[in-house]
C-alpha cells in the first residue's frame, strides 16, 4: 500500500469519501448489506489498515451468506 498511497500526497485514507464509497460498493456486489459501512473513529486508524464501523444489518447479511455467526458484538 505504501508503494501506492503516500498519505503526505494523497492525505489519510480515512479522509477519502470515494475509498468508501467504493468499499461498501464491492461489499455490496459480494451480497453483504454495506448501507452502513462507515469508517471508525479517528483514533481507530493504523499506519497499515483502516478501520470501518458496520451495523447488525452487514453483520446478518455476512452470517446469512456464510452460514456461520461471526461472534458476539458490540455496538457503541
């Protein structure tokens, strides 16, 4: 990633509304709800990944395509 992205060019990743838009759109094609896919908070973010928020909706949608719960959530 750091060979394609340089966050003093291009800024954080976090910041970049077409990044999202294009995540949720891929989820979306794999048949996961990603209505509310959204990044966490600030704090969330690492030098090497970017940290997203989903709700009960994606969490079902990816239980209900893989047959299998993904534990137990937390919502804040």
């Amino acid at each position: 990633m750091k060979k394609t992205w340089n966050p003093v060019k291009h800024g954080l990743i976090y910041t970049d509304d077409l990044f999202e838009r294009q995540l949720r759109d891929a989820l979306g094609k794999r048949g996961y709800d990603s209505s509310d896919v959204s990044y966490s908070e600030q704090g969330m973010q690492g030098n090497n990944y970017v940290s997203f928020d989903v709700d009960e909706d994606f969490i079902s949608s990816w239980e209900n395509k893989h047959g299998k719960m993904i534990g137990d959530w937390e919502c804040y």
